[in-house]
C-alpha cells in the first residue's frame, strides 16, 4: 500500500434528531423575535397614543384659556362705555343683536341632555346633531389688540371692528365703516378687530356637506372635538361659522369663580346654571362679577386599543356641589379608548383691570 494516500473517510449528515433540535430552537428563537417585535410596537402605540392624548389636552386648555384671557379686552374702555351693533347673517337666534353684547364679555351654559334644552342659549344656534350631551359651552367677546388697524384698513375691512377712544368710549363697527365724526383720530383712538367666540363640543371633527355630524363621519369613527364658533365673512356678508380646534375632547365642564366681596379674588365657584338662574340685573351682576375660570376637559385618545380597557366613568371637577359630583360616564362601544382629564384655572385678567 502505497503510504502516500491518505485514508478516505466518508462524511456522515446530520441524524433526523439533530435536525428537529435545530428546527425547534429556530422556531423558539423566530418567536422569540416575533414577540420582542409585537412588544415593541405595543408599547411604541401606547406611548404614541399617550402623547398624542397629553398633546391634546393641552392644545385644548390652551384655546379656551386664550379666549377666556382676553374676554372683555376693550382697549381702554369699560364694557358698557362700548355701543354699536354689528350687521351678520343670522344662525339661528345667534343674531347680530345677541353677538353685539360688549357688556357680556364672558357668559357660560351649563350642559343638557340636548342642545335645545340648554339655559339661556339662543335656540338653533347649534344644529342638535352638532352637540355632545351634556357639555358646557362658553362665549367671550372682545377687541382683539392683535390686530389693530389703521382707519384706511378700516375703510377696506370685511369683518366687524371696535374704535375706541382709550378712557372715554367705543363703538362696534362693520367692516368697510367710515370713522364716526364723533370719534375723530387721535393718539388715543384704536381700531380693533371685534372677536365673538362660542366655544363647545362636537360629536364629529369633519361634519358631512350637510354640515350636522353623524355615524358616517370621521370614516365611521366619529371623532369628538373642541369647536369655535366665530365670525367670518362669506364673500357677501358676516357670518358665524365653526372652526374645529382640537380632536379627541370628549367632555368640557367649567366653572366660573365670583369675586362676592370687591377684593378682586374669587370667594366661590358656581356653575353656569346657578349664575343663569339669577333673573335680570342679579344675573347680568353675577357674570360681572366673575374673575376666575376653572376648566376641565376629558380628552381619548383618536384610535382604539383591543388590549386595553377603560374605567367606566371619570370625575370632572372633583369638588362640586352636591347635585353635580356625578362623574362623567364613558359612552357605550368606546371602552377601548384611552382617557385622561386635563383641568386649569384661567384669571380673567381683564376684570382684574378695570
């Protein structure tokens, strides 16, 4: 035998054992993967969703507390130094008469269980499909300090305007008005855009084209939002249209802080109901006399979550009266929605000016 050669061994294949050992632990370790990914992905949403619903809430407070700190900003005059009526289309009993109300230049409405049924809010103003039951509504009216105009963009204005002479007097003007003679140029005279703002709920974000929410909004998840009703010109005339602000807000409950004894604090906290039930002068006295605001808004989140489920109800304004502590249910079929309440308490700060 030549010694040269070397001895050639066969190589052996892997058994039928070894290859179900392999498959198995590949399997284990794809699962493995499989789920770290699902994890990740889970959490990466609930965090998403989370910020997204902080974000809102937010945004939210943040809209109402703009328009709630500049209610009965009248440039230097006293609210009921302010004459004039503005010229709009009406919706509803929203009129030009109601709208011009410098003397209200904050009004709040309790929630009902239907619009229609809301205390001392103008009937139709509000379509009855575009209102979540229960919600409060706000109104504030004022001179918007920015966006001061000159007298010739005055002449060239399409929407409603204050002049005001500082100290002495205003008046609610249309757009495109002339000065009035008796309230001349000057240093101290202003022209101010005037803002009239119904803020309320929504049960849908993008109603349909007849303008009224229902199921088929939203690609059939209706969102419910945070609205701004203000005015606007339509290429003719003044009208009050909606804005949506903020999608996700579910509930909105406010409370309205009075100053009883002159000292420029609030003594006590009452809803809107109990300062409309008030009749003539001791209501008009009590929203007068208002110097705080505090707000507080339940926001969901926008897309469902199979693998949560939320509590049935939440608590608004913690420390109401009696007849108002019962919490705020979750509606039926939107258990999976995630939720947090948001609250603020917004000064009046002009009130505290005048």
């Amino acid at each position: 035998m030549d010694g040269s050669n070397p001895r050639r061994h066969p190589q052996a294949g892997f058994s039928l054992v070894e290859i179900m050992i392999a498959a198995t632990l590949g399997l284990l370790l794809t699962a493995a993967i499989m789920k770290l990914f699902v994890e990740s992905r889970q959490a990466y949403q609930d965090l998403d969703g989370v910020n997204e619903i902080q974000e809102n809430g937010r945004f939210a407070l943040e809209f109402l507390g703009h328009g709630l700190r500049m209610a009965d900003h009248w440039g230097g005059a006293a609210p009921d130094e302010v004459d004039g009526t503005i010229s709009m289309t009406s919706r509803g009993s929203c009129t030009a008469a109601w709208i011009s109300q410098p003397e209200w230049g904050i009004e709040g409405y309790d929630g009902a269980s239907a619009v229609g049924s809301v205390d001392e809010l103008p009937a139709s103003c509000i379509a009855s499909a575009n209102y979540v039951a229960g919600s409060d509504l706000l109104m504030v009216r004022y001179a918007d300090p920015d966006g001061v105009m000159t007298d010739t963009a005055l002449a060239s204005a399409t929407l409603p305007v204050v002049r005001v002479t500082a100290g002495i007097r205003g008046r609610l003007l249309d757009g495109g008005s002339t000065p009035p003679s008796d309230m001349p140029a000057g240093d101290a005279t202003r022209n101010y855009p005037f803002r009239a703002q119904l803020y309320f709920l929504r049960p849908c974000s993008d109603p349909g084209d007849d303008g009224s929410c229902s199921s088929d909004d939203d690609d059939g998840d209706p969102i419910p939002t945070l609205v701004r009703s203000v005015l606007n010109y339509d290429g003719s005339t003044t009208v009050f249209t909606d804005e949506a602000l903020v999608e996700g807000v579910e509930q909105l409950q406010i409370e309205y802080g009075r100053d009883t004894d002159g000292d420029g604090a609030p003594d006590r906290y009452d809803t809107a109901a109990t300062l409309n039930t008030l009749a003539g002068s001791s209501r008009r006295k009590a929203w007068e006399n208002v110097v705080s605001v505090r707000v507080a808004v339940l926001v969901r989140s926008l897309t469902e979550d199979a693998s949560y489920t939320d509590a049935s109800s939440y608590s608004m304004l913690g420390d109401r009266t009696t007849a108002l502590t019962t919490p705020v249910t979750v509606p039926t079929g939107s258990t999976h929605y995630r939720r947090k309440v948001f609250t603020n308490v917004v000064q009046l700060r002009n009130r505290s000016r005048q």
